[in-house]
C-alpha cells in the first residue's frame, strides 16, 4: 500500500465479559496470566471506575518472570488502592523479586471468596485454563460463575481461516469469552 490508500476495517466481532449484567453486583476475581492482563485491563479498568456497581475486586496476574511483568504503572496504583485486592506472582523471580514465586494458581488457595457472589473472569495462556478451573472448582466455586476468554486461539480475527474453530463454535465471532458452563465438554477448547 502507498501512503494514502484507505484501509477497510470489519468488526468488532464477537463477545464481551458481561460487565453490565451477570457481573453487575458481585464480587469480582480476574485471573490473568502473562499477555492475558492485556484484554483484561479495560475491564479491569472499567470495575475501578464504577466501583459503586461491583463488590469486592481482587486481581491474581502471574507473570514468566518479574522483568515480564506489564502495566507496572498501573499495577503500582492497584497495588496502593485499598479498594483493590492484589496477588502477583511470578514463576521465577530475579534476586530483587521480594513477591509471591510459583505458578498463578498457587495464589488460588489463599483466596477469600464468598463462593456464592464471586465471579470469576480468566484469561491467559491456553496450558493455564484446565489447571484455573481445577483449583477454582476445588474452591467449590460454581461452574456457573466463571467466564473465559480464548482469545489467544485467533489468527485472522474475521472469520475466514478456521484457525479459531471449536467444534461448531468460532472463537473470533462466538467468542472470544464464553461463559463456562457453556464450553466445559468442549475438551479442545480448554
């Protein structure tokens, strides 16, 4: 293309945690891995802005690494918020690393829920999702309570490469987040 060639864009295609009506009121945990903090800070976000329409608000972000850490900016902010509850953790730290060291899950058992008002919102790596779900369901949080977004699985975002494909469900327009209950016997989307 030459400067001045216009550009067509299609979409936004597909699927949103839904903020505005099955999480409205309850008490929210975002459970994100690596880049997965990337698609959840708008929501993130959006919850520290309207605070008044959402219970409690604990974060649980793992990283590869300290130095892999993103938003640390903003996670500074979060970290001084009384009004938000926290956990990092990295697989590995460096010698300054003063955190929580183990993988993401690790963070779940020491987690405060009232299992009946918390939601769960996860977003990370695809080898993340089945092990998140073990420990939120050895929790006795209800399956009822968890959305997800597969996002990581898209290439063309459109539509068109099939890439996305689950059975019969396209991730770029049916999803990327879907509630769990309805993907659970889908073994290859978890």
């Amino acid at each position: 293309m030459a400067p001045g060639d216009r550009v067509a864009v299609r979409g936004p295609f597909g699927t949103h945690f839904p903020v505005d009506d099955a999480l409205k009121g309850h008490d929210l945990v975002f459970i994100c891995g690596g880049i997965g903090l990337v698609p959840m800070r708008s929501m993130i976000n959006y919850v520290i802005d309207n605070r008044r329409d959402f219970g409690r608000l604990i974060i649980c972000y793992g990283s590869k690494s300290d130095g892999d850490l993103l938003f640390t900016d903003e996670i500074a902010r979060w970290e001084a918020d009384p009004t938000i509850e926290l956990h990092l953790t990295v697989d590995r730290g460096s010698a300054d690393w003063r955190g929580h060291t183990g993988v993401i899950t690790t963070l779940i058992p020491g987690l405060a829920l009232d299992l009946e008002n918390t939601r769960a919102c996860v977003c990370g790596p695809p080898v993340m999702y089945r092990f998140v779900l073990m420990a939120l369901k050895s929790r006795g949080l209800p399956e009822e309570n968890i959305w997800m977004s597969l996002e990581r699985r898209m290439k063309c975002w459109v539509g068109k490469c099939g890439h996305c494909q689950i059975n019969h469900s396209y991730v770029c327009q049916d999803g990327p987040v879907y509630h769990y209950p309805d993907i659970r016997n889908l073994q290859e989307a978890l």
